[in-house]
C-alpha cells in the first residue's frame, strides 16, 4: 500500500518488511520463521493502532485515498446496475449517483455520493460535494422509485454540499431542504449507510431514512472538523479537539441514540479487506430491507417522521 496516513506508516514499514523476506524466501533462503514472527507482530500492531483511534483520526481514516467509494459498493453488493442521469431542470450532477439495480434478486434504487480516484476524476465530481442539480437528480429518481414500490437505499460519503457561488445561485439550500421535506414523506422503505464522510446538509439531502447505519471508521457531523476548528476558535490546528467535542464517530452516534447500527470493518479499515466489507454491508442492507418490508408503506412516514422527532430531547431542571 503506497498511500498511507501518518499514524499507519509502522505498520506499513512492516508490511513492507514482511513482502521483502517473502521475495528472499522465493530465492531459496528459508525466512519462513522470521515471517511469521513478523506476521503475528503486524497483527498485534494493526489491533493495537485501530482499536484506540481518535476521533480525528478516524476522521481521517474515513477520508483514507484507498477507501471504498459508493460505485464500489453497488457493483460489490447488487447486480444488473443502471445508472440514471440528469435532474431534467439544469445538467447531471457527477457528484451524485443514482440508478437501479438488484439486491439478493430483489429490485432497488440506489444513490449515493461519488469521490474520483485522481486529480480529474476529482474535478469531475468536486470530490463528492454535490450541486443542487445533484440532490434534484437524486429526489427525482427516488420519486421514481416510489412511483414503482421500489425501496431505496443511499450511501453518504461527502465533506459536505459544494459551497461555490453557482450552486448557492441555483438553490442549493432550497434543494436540500426539499429533499429532507420529500424523503420525510416516501411511502417506501429507505436504508442509508454513511460509508465515509457524512458532512453537514451536504449529507443529510440524501440522509433521510428508516434505518441509518454507520460504518466503523467514518463519520457524520453538523460540520467538518476543520469548519467547526475555523469558527470556534480561528485554527484549523484545533481540527482534532473539534473532532473530539463533535462527537461524530460512529461509536458515539450510536451512544447518542441517533444511527440504528454500526457496521464493523476489517481491522485496518474497508481499504484492507473490501470483498469482506462489501459483504457486511450487503448484509446489513438485506436485513433492514426485509424489516422494513413488513410495515405497511402508509405507516413508513409516520415512523420515519417519529424517528427524527425524538432526536436532541432535552429535559429542563
């Protein structure tokens, strides 16, 4: 693994280390022993590194370059995908995927926010941060879905909604606030997964469900750790204290009563072991598609709506 965090370079000095004696050991020297003290140390160290992350250092690891994206995940976990393009009002938003597809033989829509892998593919699609275009494209096929019973299922992964002035132009606190009135509303199930960042009301336009899940090592937040470090305190060197007083870990939200689930990941993170994450995902996904497919579409709003209410109850003394 080329690309790594600051924290992780031990253990990918060691990696290194191991994959050295390997090619020796093809080389007719017997290092068999040496390796497999070395393998043992490597997996003591990644428990040791990932069982006690910070919460700004989980943040980073949710932003990890190698981190499975929302396209991984949909051709991992569902078949015969098709992707639908364009809100019909202003242009296709690259930063927003959406499209149908199977789950386990059963039709689904699915949507979800889209990193690039390089420098271009960044600029294509403004590093997950989506236009109002996008959240428009997002709702118009999610009315599509419901128009046709089919259950929808998003994946947040995004620093927040694209702040630039086009897209303030264009309405982009209007298609937020839209979509979290209409996806308050569908009469069909509907299952988020924040598998990375989950920023703001950049996440939440398409973070209103019946079942939220949160993978291990991302996070969701009112803000990004660096924005709340910029208003608080005029540093962006306080980044980790705010992560901290956030609380946006996973580990935290479920504390809080606000996520249904935490999806666990492979020591390491998902970028070490993502046939086994995509699996734990899919998981997760079919089993809350088949609770939720029990309660009558009518009372999915109501229960959706009850869900969010009970959310930061305070009691005065």
């Amino acid at each position: 693994m080329d690309v790594c965090l600051p924290f992780e370079r031990p253990i990918v000095d060691l990696e290194k280390t191991i994959v050295e004696l390997r090619e020796h050991s093809k080389e007719g020297m017997d290092l068999s022993g040496e390796v497999r003290s070395l393998e043992k140390k490597l997996e003591k160290m990644l428990k040791d590194v990932f069982d006690n992350l910070t919460p700004w250092q989980r943040v980073q690891v949710a932003r990890h370059p190698l981190r499975p994206y929302t396209l991984d995940y949909i051709h991992a976990c569902t078949e015969d995908f098709i992707e639908l393009h364009g809100d019909r009002l202003f242009s296709d938003d690259k930063a927003i995927i959406t499209g149908l597809a199977t789950l386990d033989g059963n039709k689904v829509c699915v949507i979800g926010h889209q990193k690039g892998r390089n420098t271009k593919e960044n600029l294509l699609r403004m590093f997950g941060s989506a236009h109002p275009e996008g959240y428009r494209k997002a709702m118009r096929v999610m009315k599509l879905a419901e128009k046709f019973g089919i259950p929808i299922v998003t994946f947040i992964d995004t620093p927040g909604a694209y702040p630039g002035i086009g897209a303030e132009e264009r309405g982009q606190a209007e298609a937020i606030a839209y979509n979290l009135r209409e996806m308050a509303r569908l009469e069909v199930p509907v299952v988020v997964i924040v598998i990375g960042e989950g920023g703001s009301g950049g996440a939440l336009g398409i973070g209103v469900g019946d079942k939220i899940y949160v993978m291990e090592n991302a996070y969701y937040s009112v803000i990004s750790p660096e924005g709340c470090a910029a208003i608080l305190w005029k540093d962006n060197a306080r980044s980790p204290d705010a992560a901290a007083a956030l609380k946006l870990t996973a580990h935290d939200l479920e504390s809080l009563g606000l996520i249904d689930g935490i999806i666990q990941e492979p020591l390491g993170g998902a970028h070490r072991d993502f046939e086994a994450t995509a699996l734990s995902v899919k998981t997760t996904i079919a089993k809350a598609l088949e609770y939720l497919k029990k309660i009558p579409k009518k009372e999915l709003p109501k229960k959706r709506y009850d869900k969010f209410r009970k959310m930061g109850i305070f009691s005065e003394k």
